[in-house]
C-alpha cells in the first residue's frame, strides 16, 4: 500500500480554516485531521483531545526537548504543536491526514516532509478577514488587532505553497480543497502499487 497523503492548510486567522476542515471531514470520511498540543487556555465549547491537547508551557517544551512534534510554534504568545507519531503512523498506514496549522509550522513541515501538499487558504479581503473575525466571537479586541497585523504579513507567504484557494464562498472552497486532494491522490509517484499489482495480474 502506498502512504497517505499530508496535506497542510494554512492562512491567516479567521481565512475559515477550521470551518472548511470540518466540511472537509464530514464530507471525505477517510480523512481524518490531526489535532495538535496547545498551550492556550480552552475556549468555551472546546474539548480536550478533540479540538487540542491541552498542555502547559513546561510540558510542551519538555516535549519539544523529546522531539515529539512533527513541527511547532509560538502564534500570539502560546505554543502550538503536532504531535509527530500519531500523524506519522497514520500516513505510513495509507491513511489521509490534515494539519490546520500556521505559516510557520507549514514551512517547517515543508522542510522535513516535502511529500506533503500545502494549500494556503486566502480571505477575500483584510476587511472581510476582519468582519469574520469580529463575527466569530471568540477573541478580544487586543487579540484582534494582533491578528490582523499578522493577517498582512502572512499573505506574502502564499508563494510557498502549492495552491491558493479563495474562500469567497466555503461551499465552493471545500470543493476546491477536495479536488485537490483528489488529484494529488492520483498522481502517478503516489501509485506505485496499485500499478505494480495491475502488471502482475
Ligand atoms: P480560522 O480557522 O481560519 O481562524 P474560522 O473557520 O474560525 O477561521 O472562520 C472565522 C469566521 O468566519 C467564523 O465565524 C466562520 O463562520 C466565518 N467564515 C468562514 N468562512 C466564511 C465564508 N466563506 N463566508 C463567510 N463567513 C465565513
Ligand atoms: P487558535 O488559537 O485560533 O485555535 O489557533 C491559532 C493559530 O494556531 C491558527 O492559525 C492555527 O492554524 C494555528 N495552529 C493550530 N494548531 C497548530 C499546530 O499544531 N502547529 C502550528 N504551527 N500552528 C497551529
């Protein structure tokens, strides 16, 4: 069997993200995302194991120390991390895994896990980006601007990738991400055994 695909997704905070993997995951039931150690503090309606590890600072760099993480970084003051063997078992298994991660994590992995395919997920505008943020709720006035100083800074960093997606419209960005993926699961490298087999029958 071949590996799985690693497919990174990344963007600036409040770019959907985390609404697009969740259509991704309803909709692609062999697909599976990994979830990563934090030392943010859980928002309302976040659950332990599901939504992040929760973990404080001096566990997290214990961790660190231990080489446990796929990749790691500090995004506005917390750390935040992926836990390498599970997502690494998954993928050598033949299985599908989404890291929802941020720029610096993704470049990482681009450097130690070449193999992965990196879309980075583009707002239509920093004032829409600012109105999803402010909509979603979730972070304070501080945090906001925090985020948006960032947001201008990522977005020169869309060239590392390898695919843009626009989410104008979430429908039509899943589709976009799920065409990808598709494609990507058909490449030629990715099929060494299944072209192996067809020779031996
Ligand atoms: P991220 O995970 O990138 O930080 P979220 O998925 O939390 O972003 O999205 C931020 C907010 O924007 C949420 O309230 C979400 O419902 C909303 N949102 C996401 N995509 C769209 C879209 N295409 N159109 C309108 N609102 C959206
Ligand atoms: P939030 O606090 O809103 O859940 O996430 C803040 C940012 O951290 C988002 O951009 C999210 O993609 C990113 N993030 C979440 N998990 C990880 C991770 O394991 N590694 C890295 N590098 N970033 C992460």
């Amino acid at each position: 069997m071949d590996k799985g695909l690693l497919i990174v997704i990344s963007g600036p905070s409040g770019s959907g993200k985390g609404t697009i993997c969740k259509r991704l995951l309803k909709q692609m039931k062999d697909i599976s995302i990994s979830v990563s150690a934090t030392t943010r503090k859980p928002r309302v309606g976040e659950v332990e194991g599901v939504n992040y590890y929760f973990i404080d600072k001096k566990e997290f760099e214990k961790r660190i120390e231990q080489n446990k993480f796929l990749e790691y970084a500090k995004v506005y003051g917390n750390y935040y991390g992926t836990p390498k063997e599970k997502a690494l078992e998954q993928i050598e298994s033949g299985n599908d895994v989404i890291l929802e991660i941020d720029i610096q994590g993704a470049l990482q992995v681009k450097d130690n896990y070449p193999d992965g395919v990196f879309i980075f997920i583009m707002p239509p505008s920093l004032r829409e980006l600012k109105n999803r943020i402010e909509g979603r709720g979730t972070d304070s006035k501080e945090v906001i601007a925090k985020r948006m100083e960032s947001a201008c800074e990522e977005l020169n960093y869309a060239f590392q990738y390898d695919y843009v997606v626009l989410n104008d419209e979430v429908e039509a960005a899943t589709d976009k991400i799920r065409h990808i993926i598709s494609a990507e699961k058909n490449k030629a490298i990715r099929n060494k055994t299944l072209i192996n087999r067809i020779k031996e029958v």
